[in-house]
C-alpha cells in the first residue's frame, strides 16, 4: 500500500510532537575532562508559555513564571544528581536586589539572548568552542567557588479545544502544541560555553513533573558529573 507524502509528513510531525528529543552539545574542554564542574549558579530562568487558540495568541503570565520556576528546579536537581553543588543564586527575587546588581543581570542575559539564536542554529559549533559572553561575566560577582553559570530559556505552546480540532481536521495544518528548552552551562570566569542543550517535548511535561524531570534529566546526561 502506498502512503502519501502528506501522511508521512504528518506521521514524522506527530513523532516530533508526542516524541522527544535531547540534542547536546559539549565544549571540548568538557567532553575531554579538562574542565570539571563542582559547583553552578542558576540564573533567572526565562520559559514564556503562550495560549493558542483559533482567535489567535496570548501570554500565559502566570505559567510562564510557574514553568520558570519548575524548570529551573528540574535543572537544580539534575545537577545535584550529578554531584554538582548548586549554589543559591544571589539574583533571587527573594533577595531584594539593588539597582547595580539587577543592571548586571539584566546585561548579561541580554548578552545571552543575543547569542541563543546562534546557539540554537549552529548547536555543533559549540563542540568547536565557538561560543563566549566573554569575562564580562565575572562582574555578577557569584560566589567565588562557582565554576559554571546555567541560563534556562524556553517556550511553549498550549491549545485551545478549537484549535487543537482545528488543527487535527485542516489537512493542511502541521501545528502541534510544543515546549522548546535550551540550557546553556557557560564558564563562570571566561564565559565560554561549556554545554549546550535543546530537548523538545510534547506540552504534556508542563503538567507532569515526572516527565519534566525525566526530559531535563536525559537533556543533561552527557554532561559529566562532579568527581
């Protein structure tokens, strides 16, 4: 029986919805042990969660900052199951920063978001050590023990019944509800880019912290653990 190009196509889409992926990326100076990481500081993570619909789209505020929060501890004790201390983050909200630290931060994530599309298209090169935010990162003044930086991004896309019926009846339509996270791990006093990954996943893991944790877990498992 011969199938068409359409239900292959849409076969390989729902295996990239329902599926998941891991796609990591380690600096040389990882893979060889020539760095080790014993301790990180986890920096305010960024994961937007937006509603779709058939009227269109719309920030889900409240998620995005509960996702933030949920990954960001996925990540935590990812690392720590790895032997890796996790220091406590002097850029917690809890810790009433004053104006001179939250410029800093404020200028190092840009400089991270500016490089996140080069790291997300050209992921390979970061086994090449192509990727820096220079010493500038040094000016966070972290705890002096920290060996690496972990900056969390993400998006997700939840739907709508409308729009999930929509999207199952267009024959044309190749839409599915997804989360994207990319977790950076960045030398605390060079800025190089140590590791990097993209783990892809059906939205169901916004729910579910066992298959959060599950994805994070499997996303970071080349990263070597603390000896």
């Amino acid at each position: 029986m011969k199938v068409s190009p359409r239900i292959t196509l849409l076969l390989f889409c729902c295996l990239l919805a329902y599926g998941r992926t891991e796609a990591q990326y380690l600096n040389p100076r990882i893979a060889e042990k020539k760095v080790q990481v014993h301790s990180a500081v986890i920096l305010p993570a960024k994961v937007e969660i937006r509603k779709e619909s058939a009227k269109g789209s719309e920030m889900m505020v409240a998620e995005s900052e509960q996702m933030s929060k949920t990954v960001s501890d996925s990540v935590g004790q990812t690392l720590q199951e790895k032997k890796i201390t996790v220091l406590k983050s002097p850029f917690d909200e809890s810790a009433g920063l004053d104006e001179n630290h939250k410029y800093l931060l404020a200028n190092i994530q840009t400089r991270y978001d500016a490089l996140l599309p080069k790291l997300v298209d050209k992921s390979k090169d970061v086994k090449k050590a192509r990727f820096t935010l220079g010493d500038e990162v040094m000016l966070l003044n972290v705890d002096k023990s920290t060996d690496v930086l972990v900056f969390i991004r993400g998006q997700g896309r939840v739907f709508t019944k409308g729009k999930t019926a929509f999207s199952l009846l267009n024959p044309f339509s190749f839409d599915f509800p997804l989360v994207f996270i990319t977790i950076g791990v960045v030398d605390a006093r060079t800025g190089e880019v140590l590791a990097f990954t993209k783990p892809v996943a059906a939205t169901k893991v916004i729910k579910d912290q066992k298959s959060l944790n599950k994805l994070i877990t499997k996303s970071l498992k080349k990263l070597p653990a603390s000896s």
